[in-house]
C-alpha cells in the first residue's frame, strides 16, 4: 500500500478510550418503579455523559478493526459484511453487501445504490447543528449505502404510500401519509417494516439522551429540540411496537456499550417507551411471562433442604418475579399465596421435613403483576440420613434414529432421590421383557443418551433404570422401541461462497478467502474453478481443491488477465454446493517503484466549533494496482518540525478529512 505525506502546524491532544463489557449488575437501579418524566430524567442521568470517539474511528467501531481492533463489531454481520438497515431485506438477504476490509467499498463518489458505503445519521446532523458528542454518538450514526443515504437526505422518517423513489429493500420516499391529527405532510423517508423498531428506539433513545441538554437542537417538522412532536411520537411508538427489539440490537447495545460506555434503555427495557410517553397505543401489559416452568428439584445433603432451578422467563414489563408452590400431595399446591419468591434463576427451599416427598411448583410474575399459569410439577424428598429408596423415575421418555448406522437417540426427565448423583442404566433387547438387567448395555448421569453400535434395520426394545450414589436401582419396566436406520448424506455443505479474491504483487498469484462452510460430514473440501470469462468455469473438475478452511493462494495465472473466480465446499461423502457466485481478480506483478503524483495539502479550514480543523486536498494518482492510497497526516508546532517517521493520523478518504480535535 502506497503511503502519501500532509504537513500542518497543529496541537493534537489525545485521550484514552476505556474498556467495557456488559452493564454491571445495579446499571439501572436508579430508575427502578419510576415513570413518566420522572423515569426519563433518571435514565438521562445514567446514560448521560458517554465518551465520544471520533468521527474517522466510526468505520473501526463498525467493523471491530483499527483504534477498537479486539472490540466486538458495532455493525458487522456474520459473513463479515456490513449491516445496513438501508438495504437488509426482510429475509436477510441483500442486492448488494459491502466489506469493511476492501477500501473501494468506502464512498467516495456514488451514481446508484451498490456503489459504496458511509455513515448516516439517522437523526440528522442538522437538526443539532452537527454538534458533538451527538455527531459520532453510535447509537444513531450507523452504516448504511451512501446513495440510499444521500436520498434520505435530512427528510424526517414517516410513512409513504405513493413513493417517488424505493430502495431494493424497500425504502421509500414520498409524501408523509401517517394518519394523526397535525401530523406533518411533505416529504418523508420510510425505512422496510423491519427495521422501524430499530429506528424508533434509536429515537427514543435521543430523546432521553440529549433530554435537558438540547441547546444544539432545533425545531422542525418532526422535533421540537430533544422531544417529538404529537405525530412523530406516536408513529415511533407504533413502529416500537409492531417491531420488536431483536437479537441485533441486543448485540449491538453491548457492542456500543465496551465503546462509548453507556447503553440505550430501550433496548434493554421496552417497556420504558410505555412507561415515559403513555397512550396512543400503549395498552396496559395484560400478559404473563413467557417461561418453561421448573427444570429440577434436588436435595442438597442438608437436613430439610431442597435446591429448585429453572432457565430465565421473558416479559417486556421486567424484572421477572419467580413465585415457588409446594405440597406434599401432588396438584395442592395453593397458588394464592407463594411459600416463596425470588428473582434468581434458582433457590434453595429449608425447613422441610426430611422423608417426604414434595411436589414443588415455580410460577414467572411481572413488574405488571401478570404471573403464567403453568403446572409443571418436580419432586424431591430432603434427605433423612437413611436412604432405604431407590430413585423416583418414570422410565424411558422417547428414542428415535439419528439417521447414523447403528444409533439411537434416548431421552428421559430427571429422576429424584435423597442421595444424588443418579446414574442411568441402559437395557436393550431383540424381544419384547428380553431384557438382562445384569448387565446394562450403556450408563450415564445425563438425562439424554446416543447409543451406538447396533444393528441396521433391526428393532430393539429399550429399558432405562435409574440407581442413587448408594447403589439402590428402581425397577421401571417401561419399554420403548427403536429402529437404527442408516441414511445416506447426500446435503451438501452449508457455503456461501467466496468472500473476496485479490492479486498480492506477486507474479501469476491470486489471494482468495471465504467463511467456514458447516457439514456434518467432515472433512471439508473447497474445490476452486476459474476462467477468463464470467460462467465459463468447468465445473466438472476443480482448478484447484484444498482443505483450508478460509482461504487458498492460486499461482501459474497470467498478469494483467481478469479472472472470474467461484469456490465451491464439498463434505466427504462427495455432496458438493452448487453456488455460482463470482468473484473477480487479475494477478499483476508489483514493480511500481514510484510514489503517488500529489500536489499536497490544498486548504486548513479552521471550523470555528471545537477546537477543529478541517483539511482539504486533491486525489493523488498512481500505478492501477497500487491502489488504495492512504493519506499520512504530520503536524508539528514548528515550521519544518514535523516527524516523518510516524504519522499522526491516516486516512483513505480521498476529499477531505473531516474535523480534526485540538
């Protein structure tokens, strides 16, 4: 890569990024039981005051590379390219996807959607006078197409039904035809169903933000200052609604989280929306948890004591109360009233009578109230200090064929007993009672089991007896049956295809890289095809084949010669993907020996607003396969002192660099 030289006088102060990870436990207790204005100040002051980066070091935040390289990706998908809300469609696929690792992808210049990629500020610049920390704030300055963002322009979001433009995932611009009294009816821009949730809570999030400290801010169609107007507001909380928060959020809340070092509440609390801005369909929370009920009951050892857990329930109004019923007969339990309560995902229940057996309940409450109604009952007997009992067990739940020669799948719910752990013996037969309970044919302490090594074709006869620490067997006699049944594979791996392909300067070479491709049937081989022009590859034998699992160097090409390249994975049974997705490279050797033609630094700009500078200077050119150019960044407090050796700052960008801090 070809590096090029500006010189200025300049005083740069830095300052150092901290680290976070998830939010510590008490992030929000200060806003707990509040609502209305009272909520919204509370949230502000919690997430007031973050640390805002700079505008170059978005790109890096985005993609988890330079100043955050080791940082978790702001807005990368997982085949490493980028996300953006302006072109995903519904079902996650794309017309065009962008990589943060080839600089061409960066705008730049753009004529149509698919030309490169920048950064949109989906609350627009101007409405805060393009004013930090609000400039770079990631919450809302996201990676989206260049010319769908340009079309965007600073236009407020609404709804469109005659659109004079849409975008290939179905963006739309228009006239505004949201129904609300008041509501704004010139141009708007509509962003697909399925991101509006996103939208609307980045919204919701500035307005808590920046609540009291919009002095930046100014009044338009949409906004007055920090605050929505009637009609915007309750458009957003319509899209909030109808769109859920997702696990794309939830990822990049913690993402944005480690960087700037606060979070956005409404994506960790949806129910907040409701709570600060009531009405205009904010329907009272009427729902229950959503929750599997209780997994496990188990004696601890300890006189009287029985350990109960269970996996975590879901429910917008948080935090999740789990309410604990007991009784010593099964279904008495009195729903009425709790034995007990907790907010942890488990709880040791003392004080119970060591011998008896005890059939526990665990029930999800709301914030709201709302408490699910399941019946899932488990047992357990505290242990009296004689165990005499074998486990409590009611046998073999289910087994079926993997598909695999000579295996069965079992699966059976926990046994209980004063005297864990339990151990689970398996018994297999030809005939129905054939059975030799002697002499088990596998054991483990799961509660799941493959057994393997039996015959094709033939039905077996299954048993599972469970046996405490003290040896002491239950004698169940139910039996299910299975049948191994071998099944050929004949999918293919699961590959998307190449990922790039890229001559390194070397004579006849060309560098090719993809994303693992996944298969039961390992090992994996990537089979390469290429020729000189674009369908023409045979793919009845490979180019070249190898066992790499991201990558493979392809050498003996011609310079200067355009080759269209596909890779396909196949799995060891043969099964091979049919993807034709092409990628382009010319090999070249490298024997540019002279630097860029530049003509230099052509302006400063002081930007009067922060202590900036912004600089300015013409696109250099050099040798075609020498690109892209980086632009070295030197500055000194001296005329002449600057330091060659190590530049101050980098960029790729070819117009101009924009707002240096002093």
């Amino acid at each position: 890569m070809k590096k090029l030289s500006l010189f200025f006088i300049l005083i740069l102060l830095f300052f150092p990024v901290k680290s976070f990870s998830d939010p510590p436990s008490g992030y929000y207790d200060t806003a707990s039981g509040l609502t209305g204005t009272e909520l919204r100040q509370a949230l502000h002051n919690i997430i007031d005051g973050h640390i805002a980066i700079k505008y170059d070091d978005l790109y890096d935040a985005y993609s988890g590379t330079g100043e955050y390289d080791g940082y978790t990706p702001t807005d990368k998908r997982p085949n490493n390219t980028v996300w953006d809300m302006y072109a995903e469609k519904s079902d996650g696929t794309y017309e065009y996807s962008y990589r943060y690792d080839i600089s061409k992808d960066k705008c730049g210049n753009y004529s149509g959607e698919g030309d490169c990629f920048n950064r949109e500020h989906s609350w627009p610049g101007s409405w805060f006078n393009n004013k930090y920390p609000m400039y770079t704030d990631l919450f809302h300055v996201v990676p989206t197409d260049g010319y769908v963002n340009n079309r965007r322009s600073n236009y407020p979001y609404g709804e469109v039904n005659s659109p004079t433009w849409t975008s290939t995932n179905g963006s739309k611009l228009g006239n505004n035809s949201y129904s609300y009294s008041g509501a704004y009816t010139g141009t708007v821009f509509e962003p697909p169903d399925h991101f509006k949730g996103d939208f609307a809570r980045i919204y919701f999030y500035m307005c808590t933000r920046y609540y009291t400290e919009d002095g930046y801010f100014i009044t338009n169609n949409m906004i007055e200052g920090a605050n929505l107007k009637p009609w915007a507001l309750a458009m957003m909380k319509e899209w909030h609604l109808n769109d859920p928060v997702s696990q794309k959020e939830l990822d990049r809340n913690d993402a944005v989280y480690a960087i700037q070092g606060n979070r956005n509440p409404f994506v960790d609390h949806p129910e907040w929306v409701c709570d600060i801005w009531p009405g205009d369909g904010c329907a009272p929370d009427t729902d229950p948890p959503s929750f599997a009920g209780l997994q496990a009951a188990v004696p601890t050892g300890g006189s009287g004591e029985i350990h109960l857990y269970w996996n975590a329930g879901s429910d917008p109004s948080s935090p999740i109360t789990y309410n604990i019923y007991y009784s010593t007969v099964t279904g008495g339990q009195n729903f009425s009233e709790p034995e007990s309560s907790t907010t942890n995902l488990n709880i040791t229940i003392a004080g119970l009578a060591d011998g008896t057996t005890y059939y526990f309940v665990v029930r999800a409450q709301d914030s709201k109230g709302n408490e699910d109604e399941n019946s899932i009952e488990k047992t357990a007997v505290p242990y009296d200090g004689e165990d005499n009992d074998p486990p409590i067990f009611a046998g073999l739940q289910t087994v079926n064929s993997t598909g695999n020669s000579g295996e069965l799948y079992l699966t059976w719910d926990s046994a209980t007993d004063q005297t864990p752990p339990i151990t689970y013996f398996i018994f297999t037969a030809v005939t129905s009672g054939g059975q030799n309970f002697d002499y088990p044919y596998r054991e483990t302490t799961n509660t799941e089991i493959y057994i393997t090594g039996l015959t094709d074709e033939t039905l077996y006869y299954l048993v599972v007896r469970a046996q405490d620490s003290l040896g002491l067997r239950e004698t169940n006699t139910v039996e299910k049956t299975g049948r191994p049944l071998y099944i050929p594979d004949t999918t293919p791996p699961d590959f998307y295809g190449l990922t790039g392909a890229q001559g390194n300067g070397n004579s006849g070479v060309v560098e090719l890289t993809w994303d693992q491709a996944s298969d039961p049937s390992t090992p994996i081989t990537y089979n390469i095809y290429f020729s000189t022009l674009s369908g023409n590859q045979n793919f009845a034998t490979p180019d070249k084949t190898t066992e790499e699992s991201t990558g493979v160097t392809v050498t003996g090409l011609k310079n200067g010669t355009t080759y269209y390249f596909v890779a396909r994975a196949q799995d060891s049974k043969g099964n091979e993907d049919d993807n034709s997705l092409e990628v382009t490279a010319a090999a070249y050797f490298d024997s540019d020996l002279n630097p860029p033609e530049f003509a230099g630094i052509k302006k400063v700009i002081d930007m009067k607003t922060g202590a900036s500078l912004k600089l300015k200077w013409n696109e250099a050119t050099d040798h075609e396969f020498s690109y892209p150019i980086t632009y070295n960044i030197y500055y000194s407090i001296n005329s002449g002192g600057q330091h060659f050796e190590a530049p101050a700052h980098q960029t790729e960008n070819t117009q101009f660099l924009s707002l240096i801090h002093i």
